[in-house]
C-alpha cells in the first residue's frame, strides 16, 4: 500500500520522508541545489510514494497579493522587511532583481565560472547518466532531460530493450513541446497510473516548478489528453486511482476545505462525468491536521481501499474503508504503518508494550493484517534497532521483503522469506557488495520477486543491477562513467564529540596525499532534521567543482537525522533543537583540530532544514566558519508557521505562537539572532520565487536585515523551480556554478 504522508522542507519532490533520495522517475529529492546525478532506493522502485501535499498554489494572481499585504499590514511594525514575503509584489521582485545583479556580477564574469558552468551543464544533459525506470505493465518507464529536452521526456521501453547500450524510447510525452503549444512554462512532476491496463493515467504539470500542478487525465495508447476527462486546477493535490471512472481526490474544494497547514482536510470520491463539486466526501479531518488523504491498493486479491490522518508530521491515524465506514488500524498514533498483500508493517517511533511484549522504537514489525483487525498482536521482527544500527527502508516483492539496515550510516541487505506458519526466515542477501550506500526496491511488487540494487559511494560512479530475490545472481544492467577523476581520492569516516558527549560520525572525501597542515579548503554539509539520514552517493558535481580542484568534502551525520533511527531524530527536536548544532559544530571543530583546515578555509553548506542550520552556524558561530551558503531557508522562525507549508513542521520546531516555546524557538531563529556589531563569514543565500513550500521571504528577509545593518551578503533568487531552486538542467547548472564559485573565491587560496 502507497503510504500518505506530509512532505518535509528539505525535500523538494515527493519521495521517502527518512532517506533524501530519489523519486519515481530518477529525479534527485536533496534539499540543496546540489544536483546528484545517481541515487535511488527502496522507495524509489516501489509503487509512488503518496506524500500529502496539498497546500495553496503560489500567490500568482492580484487576490494572493492583497492577501499577503493584508498579512504585512498587521504585523509591519513589528518586521520592517515583512513586505518581502509579498512573493509576487512589484517592489519585492524589483528588489530581488537588484540582489540578483549584485551577485551576478561578483559571481560570474570571471573565465573560470562560465568553464565551471559549462562543465556542471555537459553532466547533468549527459547522455551516460543512468536512465532510471519504474516498471509500468509490460513497460519500464522513464522521465529524461537533457540539453535537446530542458523540460523533460517522459517514454518507455521494454525491459530486453532497457539492457542495452543505447536502448531504444518510446516518447509518450514531451513536456518542452507540450509547454511551447500550450504556452505555459511546466514542469514534470509525475504521473500516476491506473492497473493492470495502464491505460489511464493523471499527469502532474507544474508552472514554474512549485509543489502546486495541475493533473489532467491523459490515454497512453492515443497518446493524447482526454477530453472531458479528469482534471484538477492548479493546487497541491493527491489522488488516486480507484478504477477507471473514479478517482479519489483531496484537493482545494473551497472554503474550509484546508487545513491550518494549508493541505486537503477532506477526501472525496469523484466519478467520471460529474462536477468536483459532486463528489462525495469519504472523511473530513479537523482543521488543525496537518493533513488527510485517500488511496486505493489495487493488488489482485488484496483490493483495498484506505485513509490516513495526519494530525501532526510526526502522528497519524490509518483507517480502512470497509463498505463505505471507517475502520480504524490500531497502531500508535505516532507508528508508521503500511499494508502488503496479507501483511501489515509497522514501525513504532517511540517504546510499543503490546501482546505481552516491548518493541523498541524504530523497529520493523510484521504481522498478518487480517489477523490484526480482529485483535491479534503477534508480530516477527524484521529489523531491531541499536544505538548505532537503523531501518534505512525495505521493499516488498511478490513474496519476499528486502529490508536495507543502516549499520554505523553503512548499508547491509537482508533477504525475509515468509514460512506457511507465518514465521520469517532471514539471510544476508548475496551478491551485494560491501561498501559505500546499497539501495534495494522491488521492480513489481506484484508480479514477481524481481529488484533492482544500486551501489555507490562519493567516489565511486553509481552502478545498477538486476536480481531476484532467491537466486544468488545478480545482473549488471547500467553504470555510470566517471565523470571526474577519483584515483587519488579516498572516503574516511571519523568521529567527533559533541557538548554532552555524544559521538558524531561524519564522512571525509579528501586527497589520498591530504597535508594534515589546515590548509585544506573544506565545504561541511549537514542537514539534521525530518529524521533524513544523509548516506555517501556519488555527485559528479560535487567531484567536478569542488573535490578536483583540491577541495575537502565533509558530510556531518548530526542528531535531527534518520542515521541512527528514531531517537537520533527526537534527541534534536523542539527545546533540544540545539543539539543538532552542538553536533554540527563539533565536527566543524574536529576538523580544525585535525588540522585538515582551519576557519578561513572551513565553509558550510546547507538546503531548507539545512539552510536553517547553516543559518545558525552564520550567526551562533561566526568565528568558526570561513564561508556560509544556506540555500532555499528556513530563516524567520517567528513567522514560518503562518507561511505557505509551515505550520505542518510545527512537530518538529515547535509552536511560536506559544510564548513558553517562543522562549527555546528564538534561539535558533537566525533572523532574530542577527546582530548589527557582529562580524560575520561570507554568506551566499539562494531561493526560489516559485518555492511555495519553504517561503523565499525566509531568505529575502535575513538578507534585507543583514544589509540594513551594513553586512556583506550575497543573494540569488531563482524565478523558477519550486523547492528544488531550479526548473531544468541550465538553471541548475547556474545556480550550482554560483555557489562553488562562491566557495572557491572565499575558501581556496
């Protein structure tokens, strides 16, 4: 069963909420504008991971401006800049503009940014990188852009075809010729389709990149639109398939129809040839959800149909639709749960004494599902966590489950053999070789015991196989090229000792020949937050610009993140927010202490939730960092809940509107923490004027108050892309230029 969940600021297109990894269709969901070429996973190759997203498109029109001034007015005195969230207003953008300018011209006239840029476009409209699929039918599909096709390919091929060197596609859609006829600027965002025919499919274009599409019913065989079909306006929708003329819906159906996050709070069922309008309600959540939404498991033999309420990002109900009632799963409200066949799983996030027994948190339990709803609690293990051992996902195939433990942020896979007497059986998957990041996903969950398996690590090009699960053997079907030179580079993991003694593990890419001398110019990513576990993957990008010209790579595995399970993630929320920068800052002091760098060659870099962080090392650390980036930000911790998708993160800052969490919450508001006689690094903010689900006013406004109070700041503004800063391969290949050339020009002699 595809699970429904919010979708957290660091990723930008809908995929797994613990592992930034990749959606359906190949495309990268990191949270920073960083393009990574090569990574997938379980989430990646089975069925489309419905996330919730629902909230209010963009403020496009005249009416979303006046909403917004209206918002400004009543707050104005107390934020002097709070004209900048006025997304689309004539002054905001005309002051974007300027920023813009400033930046282009500090960032982009010298020979050496436009090689890079050059260099950073070549890869990503690379005809060698890895076409990654997802089996459709007889099919395997594939969305693809390149230089001839900045806005994407969506076709197919067969899977004898899909082996070869060069296979041969089968364009369904091409979205730049789609855009030019119909004068709009999409974007891809997805497609779902309805089994076993795959006829019927809802396509999801974007204007401009945002979370916000329009879905139109589109024919496979007549490779065309249907008229009359379905088709939803431009809003963060869901829905899903259940049979040919209907489809479940949670969308914006008017007043009072969202919740105070800004998702759908009511499911309806829509049938063919009637008004939105007329759609029949199946549930309505309470307004303070952060979500609800519906979705229909149509594997032969187990059709099912089921509801999910989110009351908060971290809690959720489940119910199954039985004759038109509402039966609701008995799980804790704060455990994940997800439906295969006869089988429920579950994950409890915190301690679960039930049938008798204590499940720690972040365990994988597995029970008959039938048995379950009528009261039994008897569950076999798959996965038991440890302080340094996490679930980092598993796939169900046709009659196996392939679970993927992160062991100290190293990957192990074992193969769960179900017995008649609803025992399992577990062994090591064979084959699988034994280092960097290992992601497994079954290619049809229904129709075979099939999977794909990728391995990679920063160094090492992504390779991706073929197996089946029972059979020792597995296929090499693609592999990436190296796209820069990595001889003469090795991956370390260390350890650094954070303020109350927990040991922080963190990655090192660095020259073999690597002078311990603090010397070295060092770009520290980190993001901790949303329960993400941050895993080695290889970044063509990231080799090219920073790593071949001599640069240091550090990834930071701070609490906040999904690396060692649940209480890794909760030791960082809310009041015990500042952990995840103690740690963050931990590692940044480790590494001058090893005398890899020193601080006027130490930069950090970070996207979203990570923008947050970095934002925080600006201001809580200045003396410790030679060079800030902080990219599509959470900034103003007083106001995010009230902008765009905010309110549903308020599980994991807090609420600000309450004074007594205002009091911890405004020590990690950059915004507020700013200070006029304070010097502070070097700081490049980027965002997006389409990203209708961090705010740009986040970055606008700490930019504005850091200028007003004489500071040196550069900004860029990206008009298009959403979340994910760029809408197609050139945007992304500027904006990533930027920023190295950034940190080159700060951190490098």
């Amino acid at each position: 069963m595809d699970k429904i969940e919010p979708i957290p600021p660091g990723c930008h297109s809908p995929g797994a909420r613990r592992t930034i990894e990749r959606n359906t269709n190949g495309l990268p969901t990191q949270p920073f504008v960083e393009w990574s070429e090569t990574r997938i996973t379980e989430q990646t190759m089975q069925k489309t991971t419905l996330l919730f997203v629902g909230l209010i498109s963009i403020l496009l029109s005249q009416g979303g401006s006046l909403v917004m001034a209206q918002s400004a007015a009543e707050t104005s005195s107390e934020d002097p800049n709070i004209w900048l969230e006025e997304v689309t207003g004539e002054k905001a953008l005309d002051w974007v503009k300027a920023q813009n300018a400033e930046s282009i011209a500090a960032l982009t006239n010298s020979e050496g940014f436009q090689q890079l840029n050059d260099q950073i476009l070549k890869i990503l409209d690379s005809n060698e990188r890895i076409p990654f699929v997802v089996k459709r039918g007889p099919y395997y599909y594939n969305f693809w852009q390149d230089g001839e096709h900045p806005r994407g390919l969506w076709r197919r091929t067969t899977p004898e075809e899909y082996k070869k060197e060069k296979p041969e596609w089968d364009v369904i859609i091409d979205v730049d010729a789609l855009a030019k006829e119909e004068g709009e600027n999409w974007v891809w965002h997805g497609v779902s389709m309805l089994q076993p025919e795959y006829k019927h499919a809802m396509v999801s274009l974007s204007r401009g990149g945002a979370d916000a599409d329009v879905k139109r019913e589109f024919n496979v065989e007549t490779r065309s639109f249907v008229k009359d079909g379905f088709e939803l306006p431009e809003a963060k929708s869901r829905i899903s398939w259940k049979d040919k003329d209907t489809l479940i819906v949670g969308t914006n159906f008017g007043e009072g129809s969202l919740t105070d996050s800004g998702y759908p709070r009511i499911v309806k069922e829509w049938k063919r040839g009637t008004p939105l309008s007329a759609a029949k309600t199946i549930f309505e959540g309470e307004k303070t959800d952060v979500s609800v939404g519906g979705v229909y498991d149509h594997t032969p033999g187990f059709e099912r149909e089921f509801v999910s309420r989110n009351m908060t990002f971290w809690t959720s109900k489940l119910y199954l639709v039985e004759d038109g009632k509402l039966v609701e799963i008995d799980k804790p409200d704060d455990a994940e749960a997800n439906v295969h066949r006869e089988w429920i799983f579950i994950q409890p996030r915190t301690t679960w004494e039930v049938g008798g027994k204590t499940y720690e948190p972040g365990a994988l339990l597995v029970g008959n599902f039938d048995a379950f709803m009528k009261g039994e609690r008897k569950f076999s293990v798959l996965f038991e966590p440890t302080d340094r051992k996490s679930l980092d996902g598993y796939s169900s195939t046709k009659n196996f489950m392939l679970v993927n433990e992160l062991d100290n942020v190293r990957n192990k896979i074992y193969l769960w053999t179900p017995g008649k007497d609803g025992t399992w059986k577990q062994e090591l998957l064979p084959g699988v070789p034994e280092f960097g990041k290992v992601s497994v996903g079954a290619v049809d969950e229904e129709e075979s015991d099939e999977f794909f398996l990728t391995v990679t690590d920063y160094i090492t090009p992504t390779t991706l196989y073929l197996g089946t699960a029972g059979n020792p053997e597995i296929e090499k079907l693609k592999a990436l090229p190296a796209f820069f030179d990595a001889s003469n580079l090795q991956v370390e993991q260390f350890e650094a000792t954070s303020k109350d003694g927990t040991k922080i593990p963190y990655f090192q890419v660095s020259h073999k020949d690597l002078k311990l001398d603090g010397s070295n110019a060092t770009l520290l990513y980190g993001y901790g937050g949303f329960e993400i576990a941050l895993t080695p993957n290889y970044s063509a990008t990231t080799g090219t610009a920073w790593l071949s010209k001599g640069g240091v790579f550090v990834v930071a595995n701070i609490r906040g993140g999904g690396e060692f399970g649940p209480k890794w993630h909760q030791a960082a929320l809310k009041e015990n927010r500042h952990k995840a920068y103690e740690d963050f800052i931990a590692v940044g002091e480790d590494l001058i202490k090893r005398k890899v760098t020193s601080t006027e060659h130490l930069g950090v870099m970070g996207g979203s939730n990570g923008g947050l962080l970095t934002g925080n090392m600006l201001v809580l650390r200045p003396d410790l960092f030679g060079a800030v980036v902080s990219q599509v930000p959470l900034l103003d911790m007083k106001r995010f809940h009230t902008l765009l998708a905010g309110a549903s993160w308020m599980g994991e800052y807090g609420n600000p509107a309450d004074p007594e969490q205002w009091k911890f919450i405004k020590t990690f508001s950059p915004y507020h923490l700013v200070k006029k006689d304070v010097k502070y690094p070097p700081t490049l903010f980027t965002t997006s004027t389409r990203d209708d689900r961090v705010h740009p006013g986040h970055a606008r406004k700490m930019v504005a108050r850091m200028k007003n109070m004489g500071h040196g700041v550069l900004y860029y503004e990206n008009i298009e892309g959403g979340h994910a800063g760029a809408a197609d391969n050139k945007q992304r290949a500027f904006m990533t230029a930027l920023v190295y050339e950034f940190l080159q020009q700060e951190l490098m002699d």
